[in-house]
C-alpha cells in the first residue's frame, strides 16, 4: 500500500473538528444528567463543566508546544516512560472507543426507533459502521472536511432548539440558585462528559498547520458548544420542567417535536431533526475512527511519525468489525444508559487524571533536568 | 484479465450492499397502511380497555380518488383488551395493512377513563415513539368510540375536522386545546394540574361543539368548567385567548368586549396568599346604548365594571377549583419558585384548598370604535 502523509489542518478544518463531535455526542440525551443532579436549574451545571474544561485545553495547547508535531500517544511514553506510557495510551484509546460506541449506539438506536424500525438492527449497524469507515479511510483532511461540510446542519439544530422556545415557560426554570454551592459543583463536574471529545485535542494539535491558533480556535469551540448545550437545556427545562423531561429516553428530540406552526411547517419537525444530527453523529463517528485507529497505529512506532502513518487503515478494518460485535452486543439503550454514569466517571478520571499527570511529571522533569544543567 | 477480475470483485462487493439499503425495507404502500387519524380511549361496563380507531380510506380521500362523493370515505374499528396495550395490538388481527400512529391527531378520552386517572391508560401511549406529541386531546362525557362515526356536515372526516378546528387560534374562545405532550408535563408536574377541552356532537346540524373544560386534580377527573369559565380561566392563567366579555356599565346599557391580551403576575406571599395581578386590555365592539359621545368618564366607567366582572368571575371560579383541589392555573409552580426545602406533591395538595387567593384586576380600554 502506497503511504500517505497526512496534510496538515488549516485552522477552519481543525476547529470543525473539534466542533462537530463535541456538539453532537449526547445532544440527544445531556439535559437528563444536569436535570437529575441539580433539578430545576440544572442547565448552571454547563458553565462550570466548561470552567473545569478550560484546564484540559491549557495543558493540550502546552503539549503541542513542547512536542510540536507530536501525538499524546507519542509524547506520553517520553513523559512517563515505556511501560507506563503504553498503558495510559491505551486508558485513553479506551476512553474514546467507548465513547464511539456509545455515539453510536444512540444514533443506530433513534434511526431504528424512529426511520427504519422494519429494517434488521445489525445492517443498519453495518450499514454505519461502514460507511464512516469508508470516509476514515482517507485521512484526516476528509473527515474534517466533511465536518466543515456540516455546518447547515448545526446551524439546523441551532434554530430548531431557537424555534422549541415557542412554548417555554420561565416558570418551569425557577427556583434559581436554591440548591447548596457543592450540587451545581457535582452537576458540572457530572456534565464534563459533554466535552470529552474535546480531549481529542491531544491528538488533532498534531496536525494543525498554526499551533499558535490551537487553544484559541479550541477556546472557540468550548464557548460556543457551552452556549449552544446552555440555551438547548435552558429550553428544554422551561417546556417541560426537570421531573418531566426525565420522561423521555431523548429529551431533545421530544422538545424539537413540540414545535407546531400548523400551517407554516412539517407537522412532525422533530424527524428532520433527527436526520440532521444524524448525519452530524456520522460525521462525528469518522473523525473518531480515525483518531482511534491513528492512535493504536502510532501505539507501536517510534515518536515523531505522526504526519507519515499509514498503517492505521488496516487498524481501521478490525476496529471496524470489533464496533459492529460491541453495538451489535448491547441489548438496548437501556442497559447502556443504566452504565453511562460509570462510563462518564471512569472515563473523566482516565482523560483528566492522565492530563494532569502528563503535566505534572513533565514539569516535574523539567525541573529536575534544569537543577541538573545547573550542577 | 486483472482489470475485468477487480471490475468483477467490485461488483460483487457492491451487490452485498443490497440488502442494506435499507429504506427499501420500511418502504410501504400508502394503501397498505391502516393511519389512525384518530382514537377513542374508553372503559366497557366490566372495566377492560376499549380503544376505537378512525382509519380513512385513502383511494376515497385524495384528489384523485375513485369515487370522491363517497360518504363513506373512512371506517372505524373497535376493540377491547385488558389494557391498553393489549387492546391496541388486536388491531393488527383487524386489519389487512400495516398500523400507523404518525398521523393520530385526536385522541378522545371517555369520561369513566378521566375519573379513574388516566395516567394508566395512556402510559402506552407515551411510549410510542412515533405518536404525534401534537395531537389534540379530547374529552367526551358520553361514548368516545361513538363519536368517531359520527357524520359532519362539512363532509370531511370527523377527526379531520376537530384538527383543523383546533388548530385555529380565533377559535380559542370558550375551549383551549391541550396537545399530548403539554397534557404530560402537566400529569408529570407535581405544582400543575392538566384539563381537557369537552366533546360534544349536534345531530341536529352535525357539528362537533367542544365547549367548556374538564379540570383534573392529578390525574383524575375533578370538575367539569362551564364554557364562561373557560373564557376566566384563558384570562387567568397563561393560554392567551381572544375573547368576548359581556357586562352591564350603567343601568340597562351592556358593553361588549373584544378583549385581546393581559398581563397577569402572581405573587405569593408565605405562608398562605397567593396575589394575582392582571392587567387586560381590550376593544369595545359593542354598546347597547349607542352612546355618542364617550367622553372619557364613560370609558372610565366601562373598564370599571369590566374589572369587577372579571374579579367577581376569577374568584369564583377560583373558589371552584380550590373545592375540587385542582390547580389548574398552576399556582403551584409559583409556591414552588419561591419554596424553601423539599418540595412535595403532598405538601401542594393539603395547601392549595386553604390558599387564600386575591385578584386584582385592571381593564384598559384601548379601543372604542368610533371616532367621537
């Protein structure tokens, strides 16, 4: 197989790549974890996850400065060494296998639920998994620009959530600020889920073309999604209140079908919804497949590869055939949502915990090799 | 040879990927579907579920039917189980084509159903995914199921006809629409109680008349509102109407009212009063005396005893509701905003008959009709 360099990003494509999988992964559900945890005003748990996000995006930009051009997966074993480093490689890999999986189950899930409910799970499973990767294949200069390619379809989503407003209540959002400080500090660290992809941020720096633009476009991308999950819950809380949105296996949807200009729109807008995220959870699906696939492909080699890989795309077939198995291994939505939870804590500490440790041993290396020169 | 063999293995590729298309899998005649345009939810004398579902015939219905005069051009079909559930699967068995809820824009509920909680009842209903959230909801004080036969006037299908009636907003005068989703947030909402608007049929003219509202005090049925009550009701809490409000001004001399909107604050006062502020606006459309000219003390006058009107009718009903423990304004979300601790339906429930209510009312005239 001839190989491939990756080109590099330009700044637009970068920041659609982080975009398009930090908006869309658990759009359908969020509102649900800030309703359980605070009530009322659960939506306040956005603004803190996205001061408690802010550190991750300061040591990844910190990152692609002391390893310009380098991935986590290859700078972590430099940091903490082989044996170490493969493992943390992998906790992370791990991470974002899992929230594949997840992404994609609901997405094959509300299609079968909602669009094709006689067609067989397992080929729309295939029919998913194959197609993303088939876009995977090609690099990463086609998966974000497929993702550049989807900007309609979030402003799409943006103006459906602006048009649900229609039957908001603010009473439905009161009380404000009544629950201890410590509840909407555990709503916000229990909503850092909504960013995990964000951490992807450790991989895609590697292949900006201006590294002086990552934590600024990376900034970008936290505030606008921020805003975008703040208005979406503050919406959802206000039509249908914080006991009555746990109703519903995906709130969003159902706060989207509440919409009604009988005589101006579809009388069911919640579908169109449906598809346009769909295609924005395909989108999504191929830039994880890509950064999952790189990553094992880069788990093996020596660092300072990162632009010259190739081998990923035969990783890409297996990982391709092992998410069909997993999916196809989920009984329902159910039993993946009763572990989300356990998923989002786990998944938290290995993405927060191996950021801070990079960067503590890092410093701490730095330190001692200084006091060394020194001597 | 190893281009036509890889041409060759592409194909045969490509061909596996046939079966996947999957769109051709849910892909189903029109004519073969059996749309429930509507349903009626009601209980047989030994208590089991009867569902009643109106199925319109689509070769008689659109433009190009066969034969478009037909009056005939929809069937019902009705069947029972011991739940709802189990009654809704029979119409598989009683029908040739494939059962389709997207278009189910009535949904009628028999008043036995209201007054034993319909939460049971429509839990089914809740669950099905594809189920319009935007249905309208009905209540019928007689056979629901029967209702769905019934012949109008207009010549259009009965559940056809209550959509598009239901869907007009200067409709909104004695009866407020209640839509699926908007009846469960209030079933699920401990501080609101949810209604519905009342089903009637004329067999004189052949009309369908939804007057007055069915008012629940959780999921039960508690009092049935007059349709003038209804109007009260629209002013006092938040579905806006455009109404007409009839009173006497000055002895003999009755004004008639096109009111447009208010603005209406509540304002709760620990531990036992709730204030409701409301500021209407209206225009006069109508004045029995013809006076010529309304200087402004007149006007005064009128917006006076529009006021009392509406103050003397809001505390009555009012009165009604707390009787019947129904909270149909939603006070309770108010209580709730400003409530210290854990709040309970309980609590609600014990506090609500024995609030103390106020209304205060201002009425402005913002429009006499004549030029003086």
């Amino acid at each position: 197989m001839k190989i491939k360099k990756h080109k590099a990003l330009s700044p637009s494509l970068f920041f659609f790549l982080l975009l398009v999988p930090t908006s869309t992964f658990s759009f359908m559900y969020y509102p649900l974890t800030g309703a359980k945890v605070i009530g009322s005003d659960g939506y306040l748990a956005i603004p803190v996850a996205f001061l408690f996000t802010i550190p991750l995006l300061l040591i990844a930009t910190y990152f692609s400065y002391r390893y310009p051009g380098l991935t986590i997966i290859e700078y972590t074993p430099l940091v903490l060494g082989k044996f170490l480093g493969m493992v943390c490689n992998l906790l992370y890999l791990a991470v974002y296998f899992m929230l594949t999986v997840i992404l994609l189950r609901d997405a094959i899930g509300l299609a079968y639920s909602f669009l094709l409910n006689r067609t067989p799970f397992f080929f729309i499973n295939i029919l998913m998994v194959g197609a993303a990767l088939y876009l995977s294949y090609y690099g990463i200069s086609s998966t974000a620009r497929l993702a550049s390619f989807l900007l309609p379809a979030i402003v799409f989503l943006g103006l459906m959530i602006f048009l649900s407003y229609q039957n908001w209540q603010v009473i439905n959002v009161l009380p404000l600020c009544k629950q201890p400080l410590y509840t909407y500090i555990r709503g916000g660290a229990l909503s850092l889920y909504v960013f995990y992809p964000l951490g992807l941020l450790f991989q895609a720096a590697a292949f900006t073309k201006r590294r002086k633009k990552i934590f600024s476009l990376s900034l970008l991308v936290l505030a606008l999604v921020s805003g975008f999950y703040f208005l979406n819950f503050l919406g959802i809380t206000g039509v249908f209140t914080a006991e009555g949105l746990t109703r519903y296996l995906w709130p969003n949807l159902e706060f989207v079908r509440t919409i009604s200009f009988p005589f101006a729109l579809f009388d069911d807008v919640g579908l169109i919804l449906l598809v346009a995220w769909g295609v924005l959870a395909y989108s999504s699906t191929t830039i994880l497949f890509f950064f999952l696939a790189h990553g094992l492909s880069q788990l093996t080699l020596k660092p300072g590869n990162a632009q010259s890989v190739a081998s990923y795309q035969r990783i890409l077939v297996v990982l391709g055939l092992i998410t069909v198995a997993t999916i196809q291994s989920i009984p329902n939505l159910d039993f993946l949502r009763a572990r989300l939870n356990l998923f989002q804590i786990i998944s938290g500490l290995i993405l927060f915990g191996l950021s801070f440790l990079l960067l503590l041993t890092s410093l701490t290396r730095r330190y001692f090799a200084r006091g060394k020169n020194n001597e | 040879m190893n281009k036509g063999l890889s041409l060759i293995k592409a194909l045969l590729i490509w061909s596996l990927l046939l079966p996947v298309l999957s769109g051709c899998w849910d892909v189903v005649d029109i004519e073969k579907r059996e749309l429930l345009t509507g349903l009626a939810l009601d209980l047989t004398e030994n208590s089991r579920v009867l569902l009643t579902a109106q199925i319109p015939v689509p070769r008689l219905i659109l433009p190009s039917s066969e034969d478009p005069s037909s009056d005939q051009n929809f069937y019902t079909l009705s069947v029972q189980g011991a739940t709802t559930l189990e009654a809704f699967n029979k119409f598989k068995s009683k029908t040739s084509g494939q059962i389709d809820t997207i278009k189910t824009n009535i949904l009628i509920i028999g008043e036995k159903i209201a007054a034993r909680g319909v939460k049971p009842y429509l839990d089914t209903i809740g669950r099905m995914p594809k189920f319009p959230v935007n249905s309208h909801l009905l209540l019928s004080r007689g056979e629901p199921g029967s209702l769905l036969q019934k012949e109008v006037a207009s010549k259009t299908l009965p559940t056809f006809y209550l959509r598009d009636f239901l869907n007009l907003m200067n409709k909104r005068e004695t009866v407020h629409p209640v839509k699926l989703w908007n009846f469960f947030y209030k079933l699920d909402n401990s501080a609101i109680d949810p209604f519905l608007p009342v089903l009637y049929y004329d067999s004189g003219e052949k009309i369908f008349i939804l007057a007055g509202l069915a008012a629940f005090s959780g999921d039960k049925l508690a009092v049935f509102l007059t349709p003038e009550e209804s109007k009260i009701y629209g002013i006092l809490s938040s579905e806006q109407a455009e109404i007409t409000l009839f009173t006497q001004w000055q002895k003999a001399r009755f004004i008639c009212v096109r009111y447009i909107n208010s603005r209406v604050v509540y304002e709760w006062s620990p531990p036992q009063t709730i204030m409701i502020h409301l500021t209407a606006a209206g225009y006069l459309m109508e004045e029995t005396g013809a006076t010529l000219p309304l200087i402004p003390d007149h006007i005064s006058k009128m917006e006076k005893a529009l006021a009392r009107q509406i103050k003397e009718d809001a505390e009555k009903l009012i009165r009604r509701l707390q009787a019947a423990n129904s909270d149909l304004i939603g006070l309770g979300r108010v209580v709730r905003a400003n409530h210290e601790g854990k709040w309970t339906e309980e609590y609600w429930r014990k506090l609500y008959p024995t609030l103390q209510i106020e209304v205060k009312v201002d009425f402005n005239l913002t429009r006499t009709g004549r030029l003086n």
